[in-house]
C-alpha cells in the first residue's frame, strides 16, 4: 500500500513577491520538499471556516533550483488546513490586524497540526514589546506615546531612534539628532501610536548581529553591515551579510532568551544585536537571514530546523 505524502501548507505572501536569492521560507520549503512533504502555499486573504473547519484557498506548488521559473503550480484547490501535518506562519509583517485574525483562524487547529510558530505564541510574543522582559540586556530604552516623555528622554541622551512596535525590515524609523522637530515627531506619533525609544547607539555603523534560535538553542548568527550613509542594517534596506561569532556576553544573552522563548512555544526566531546590547527586536513572526547564512558558513540551517522538528 502506498504510503500518504505529508503536507506542508505555508501561510505566506504572493509567490510573486520572493527574492530566491534571499527568502528563508523558500529555503525551509525546499529542505521539506526534499524530505516528501507536499508543499500547499496560501494566503491569509483566502482564509474561512466552514463548519467548524478552517480552509485556505491556494495551490499544490513543486520548487525548483531554477533562477527565472522556481516554482511550479501543480493544483489549485481548497484545502481543510486539519489535513496539513505541518504548518508554517510565514508572512511578512507588520504585525497588524488581519496577522492577528489569521492567528485565531490557526488557532483552531492547533491540537490538530504543528504549526510554527504556534499562533498563540506569535500573538502574545509582540516582537519588540516582549523585549521588555529583558531591560537588563538593552541600551536605555522607554516605549511611549507621550511626547512630553519623548522629550525628556532625548534630553538625556541626545541622540535616539524611535520604532514603531508594530514596524518591521528597518521601516518607519525616525533618528532624532541635536535638534527636535515638535512638528515631525508628532506627525509620527499620530501614525505610528506607541513607539520604542532608544539610546542611540553609533556603533550600528559597523553593523547589527542577527542570531538564529532553533528550538530553544542559538544555532548560529550573521553580522548585518549598513550601506554607506545609512544606520539601517536590515537586508531589505541593503544591508550586507557577513560571517560573524558571538562573544561571551552575546552568547550568554542569546541563550536565555532562547530558554525563554522555548517556554512560550517560540520554535523559530531571531534576535539583533548592536555593540553587545539587545536592541529589542525578536522577530516571531517571519524570521530571515538563513540563506545568508548557508551562504557564509555553507551550513544549512533548515536541516536543523527540519531535524528538530521531525
């Protein structure tokens, strides 16, 4: 008798839209796909319950090591997201509300599929909100929609950076210098809400340090470098990967949060790094950086992730 083939189904983005060069989620599909798994790719969009059951529109989709044409639409269909054995949450920020409504739809399932990151999890582990549980770790930091607070605290420092909590890939970041434009930083607060305000660090110049966490370990880190004229080192914004290795305080660090992640059902995460400090980014929802990182090191850290899961 043959044997039933496993199915991934893959909440994300519009094919469309994936770098093949850098995607992590190409990366960990195809390391499944050479494991048998069928790979059913969707959108949050074409979600619905039915009867008690969750369904997502999408399609059976094969991947290829093929540069212009890597994947292959094999059948359009509607798919009982029970039936999936594993499922991955993979679409990109921000955390907005139709990211937290596709968590209540996962919900439903979770004592039916393994789905990483648990729904639950991603809902209460707000990315950079969660970093307050790790203050010690961090360059002085305040999260605020107080503009008063605002003004106090870069009278103290100067020089800081503010980031929406709900912003993502280095957008929507605001460095306030010498001077304060009152105007300007209430425009931004009237769009953004509450913020994260921080010390700025100059040392971001010489890049950040992503570190990926697997199942509750540090499995590896790259060092992300700014272009030129920039402080943002995100990839997105045209930062560029090198090798890296943490040191002692680093190393430390990333190991208790990855201990408490673990307990709050964080399978999958990443975590940044600028002079040794936290600077309060944990991403949950859509980590990145591992092809970068088989690039620099030729270790393949969907293996781990696959192995660990399995």
């Amino acid at each position: 008798m043959k044997k039933k083939q496993k199915i991934l189904s893959v909440q994300a983005n519009a094919l469309s839209s994936i770098n093949i060069k850098t995607d992590t989620t190409l990366l960990l599909c195809s390391e499944a796909q050479k494991r048998g798994f069928k790979i059913f790719w969707y959108e949050t969009k074409n979600l619905s319950i039915q009867n008690t059951r969750v369904f997502a529109k999408g399609y059976f989709v094969n991947f290829s090591n093929e540069k212009k044409v890597f994947y292959k639409i094999i059948k359009k269909t509607e798919l009982d997201l029970s039936k999936s054995d594993c499922l991955l949450v993979r679409q990109n920020p921000p955390f907005n509300m139709d990211y937290v409504i596709s968590t209540l739809y996962l919900e439903k399932i979770i004592n039916s599929v393994k789905i990483i990151n648990n729904p639950i999890s991603i809902r209460n582990v707000s990315e950079k909100f969660y970093s307050t549980k790790f203050f010690r770790f961090m360059p002085p930091t305040i999260f605020t929609k107080n503009i008063q607070k605002i003004y106090t605290f870069h009278k103290k420092y100067k020089k800081v950076v503010l980031k929406p909590i709900d912003g993502y890939a280095g957008k929507e970041i605001l460095f306030l210098n010498k001077k304060l434009n009152k105007s300007k930083i209430n425009q931004y607060l009237n769009k953004n809400g509450h913020v994260m305000v921080q010390k700025f660090l100059p040392q971001v110049e010489q890049g950040d340090k992503r570190v990926f966490i697997i199942n509750g370990k540090v499995c590896g880190a790259i060092r992300r470098i700014p272009k030129k004229n920039s402080i943002l080192s995100n990839l997105s914004q045209g930062g560029k990967a090198v090798s890296t290795k943490l040191n002692y305080k680093e190393n430390r660090i990333s190991k208790i949060i990855a201990k408490d992640l673990l307990k709050n059902k964080i399978y999958f995460a990443g975590i940044d790094f600028v002079a040794g400090y936290l600077i309060g980014d944990i991403n949950v929802t859509s980590p990145t950086g591992l092809p970068q990182y088989k690039e620099l090191t030729g270790i393949n850290l969907a293996k781990v992730f696959w192995d660990n899961l399995l």
